[in-house]
C-alpha cells in the first residue's frame, strides 16, 4: 500500500498508523530518516492530526523516535533492542503454544498447513511481503487458540521491529527450507498434543533466527541513514 495513495476518513489515524508502519517496515521510510507531521500529512492529503497520533503510537511501539523540538526521526536497527524484542517473542511464542496445543483442533493444524504451503509458494517467488504474511497466520493460529489477549497484543506490538529485518534480509533469514520444515515439524508435533516439545521446538527456531541476525549486525550488513 503506497504512502503517497490519499487516506479514506475512515479511522484516521488507524489507516495512518497503519500506512507508516507498513512503510517502515518495508525500508521505504529507512533508518535514522527524519520525518515532519506536516509533510507526511500533505503526502496523505491529510490534517496533521492523525499523523501526530500515529507517530505517538509509533513511538510507543518503538519504530519513531522523538526529541521534543529537535526531530522526530525513524528509529535506528539496533542489535539491542532487536534481541530484546526477540527474547520476548521467543518466550511468548512458546507459552502460546504451550497453553494452545491442548486445545488445538483439526481445523486449527489444517490451517497451519495451509498458511505453510502458502509461505513455502512465497519464498519460492521470493515475495517478502507474502511470505511475511504467511508466517504472521501460521504463528497466529497457536496465539489465537491460546486465548490471552495480553499475550497476542504484545506480540502484535513487537513484530514491526523484527519484520524490519526480515524484510530487508528476506533471502538470508527465510529463503531457506529450513523455516519450511520447522513449520511442518511444530504442525506434527503439536498434532501429538505434547505441548511441552512442542514450545522446545519453537523456542529453538526463535534461538536460530536470532543467531541469524547477530551475524548481520557483525557482518554490517544494516547500514543506518543519515540523520540530516
């Protein structure tokens, strides 16, 4: 979704909030980038107020970063506070599951299935936005299942940031098989219904795309815009 297409009236700062964050995400509005309400607001063919909102919201999520009379500016990858950010989806995304595969119905492994063939045909054409959104359904559904709206708020909370990087990286972190396959081994296992291995399991992944990333941050392979 383009950050230059008009908004609608409906829900301002939700469809704004929406836009930047999407625009964020995709590198479109990079690193260290300064940006000014007023100029996204005539970008979006809009009031400044809206965008004032979503940019507060943003920050609360730690996308924006702000000094009051000084900048407003997109917040920078930092390792830090990638691996916190990882260290607290890792442990959510394992209690999701914990508390989900009992629960879990035939219905709910079929759609993971589903969302991992959807995911597998995405990085096949290497479609990094597919196949983000076809790993946010597939995690979705244990979250779901897991029936803690704290729990699925936070995560929703913490994702742009590690998406970030996904989507910068696609091909290094998810062009492999190897995301595929964990994805099928979690399905089988949470079908055993043995939640415990199943959280081992997801926790591991976690612990590997971590891995992954820190070596980006040796390598430097984030290089940071300019903050003029």
């Amino acid at each position: 979704m383009s950050l230059d297409r008009p908004v609608s009236r409906r829900l301002l700062s939700d469809e704004v909030f929406d836009r930047l964050r999407d625009s964020i995400v995709r590198g479109e509005l990079v690193p260290g980038e300064k940006v000014k309400d007023g100029e996204l607001a005539e970008r979006l063919g809009l009031s400044r107020t809206p965008v004032r909102e979503a940019l507060a919201r943003l920050a609360d999520i730690g996308l924006v970063e702000a000094k009051p009379g000084v900048y407003t500016r997109i917040t920078t990858l930092n390792r830090r506070d990638v691996e916190k950010a990882l260290a607290v989806l890792r442990a959510l995304d394992q209690l999701a599951i914990e508390t989900a595969v009992p629960v879990m119905t035939e219905q709910d492994l079929q759609r993971m299935r589903e969302a991992n063939r959807d995911f597998e045909r995405a990085v096949s054409a290497n479609d990094t936005p597919a196949a983000l959104a076809a790993d946010d359904r597939f995690h979705a559904i244990p979250i779901t299942a897991a029936d803690n709206p704290v729990l699925s708020g936070i995560v929703e909370q913490l994702h742009p940031q590690i998406h970030r990087i996904l989507y910068r990286k696609f091909s290094t972190l998810l062009g492999g098989r190897n995301t595929i396959e964990h994805h099928d081994a979690l399905i089988d296992v949470c079908a055993s219904k043995d939640a415990r291995a199943a959280a081992e399991l997801s926790g591991h992944h976690w612990s590997e795309l971590g891995g992954h990333i820190n070596k980006l941050f040796d390598t430097n392979q984030f290089t940071q815009a300019g903050t003029g």
